[in-house]
C-alpha cells in the first residue's frame, strides 16, 4: 500500500499572527522562518497521528484484489479522518483504469479508522492481482482542527523557534507536544 499527497493544503492549522502571538513576537523579521517551522511542525503532527490536520487530496494504491479485514470488504485510509472519496479506480482484465461507479460505494469518514466500503447489495468488480491495483483518491482532513492539535503545533514551532541549533535527528520534542497528541496518534 503506499499513499501520494495530489494536493497540499491550502491553509495551516495556525496562522503567523496565532503562531507570532504563542512566540510572544511582534517583529516581522522571521515571518519566512516561522511559516516554514509552523508547515514542518503540521507535517511532524500529521506524520505522528496518522491524520490530515486540514484538508488536503491523498491517493491511496493498494496491491492485488480488494482488501478483507475483520471478514469485512473494505478499505481503511492511511490518512484520517476521510471527508469523501473522490474517484475509485482498478485494473481489470479488460479496460485499462474503470472507475468505480460512486454509488457502488460508501465512505465512512471518522476520526480514527475511516474506510470506504461497498454499498449495500454491492460486491466489489473482479481485479487483476498486481501491483497498485486500486487507487482511491480520497480528500482528508479536519474541517475544524482539534485544539490539542493546533496547540501541539504551536509549541513545537515555539520549541524549534528558540531551539535552532539543535533541529534535525538530535533535537528533542518536548514532552508536553507528545502528551497533546498522543490522544489523537493512530
């Protein structure tokens, strides 16, 4: 299974003037640094849960045949919550890339744990078993960012803010950043 971001966010959990007010700054001088840490420290939180902090569009290309979890067909999103599924593509024996009529499905976004699965009555078409033989593109993201969450981020810009020299493998989260999203990882 592997997942590819088509398109990125359009807005951050935070803005500069949120984020400038948490650093207690009221020059502009590091507006770019500090847009660059608050899209990092989205990225690290994103990375750490599991989730999409604001919406975005994801492929998700899943190896074979249609998965079966818990002797259920469906399909569980690497990235949650799912807002909807925009297209559902296969391989078949016959055509290069059908798309899977949007009817035949339904898309169970939830915080944790969204899936789509088949609609009522509805089994999944036959597909080749190759690789990536099924891409469901699907939009991803909290419409409204837990609090938790923002803050998270916030703190981590703050940290990294102050903390320049040691970014990269060596520098530390703090611990309070890991207690704010641990309720939330994946």
């Amino acid at each position: 299974m592997s997942l590819t971001l088509v398109t990125g966010p359009s807005t951050e959990p935070l803005t500069l003037e949120e984020t400038k007010a948490q650093l207690r700054l009221d020059i502009d001088d590091d507006d770019a640094l500090i847009r660059r840490l608050i899209i990092a420290a989205r990225l690290w939180v994103e990375g750490q849960t599991k989730r999409a902090l604001v919406t975005q569009t994801w492929d998700q290309k899943i190896d074979g045949n249609w998965p079966w979890k818990h002797n259920m067909p469906f399909i569980e999103f690497e990235k949650n919550p799912a807002q909807s599924v925009s297209a559902i593509t296969y391989v078949d024996g016959s055509s290069p890339n059908p798309t899977l009529n949007a009817t035949q499905y339904l898309t169970v976004g939830r915080t944790h744990n969204s899936y789509v699965a088949p609609a009522y009555g509805v089994t999944w078409p036959s597909v080749r078993n190759v690789p990536e033989a099924i891409t469901v593109r699907f939009i991803a993201g909290h419409t409204d960012v837990p609090e938790p969450l923002k803050h998270a981020v916030a703190m981590l810009v703050a940290h990294w803010y102050e903390n320049r020299e040691v970014m990269g493998s060596d520098a530390e989260v703090p611990y309070s950043v890991e207690a704010l999203i641990s309720p939330y990882r994946g």
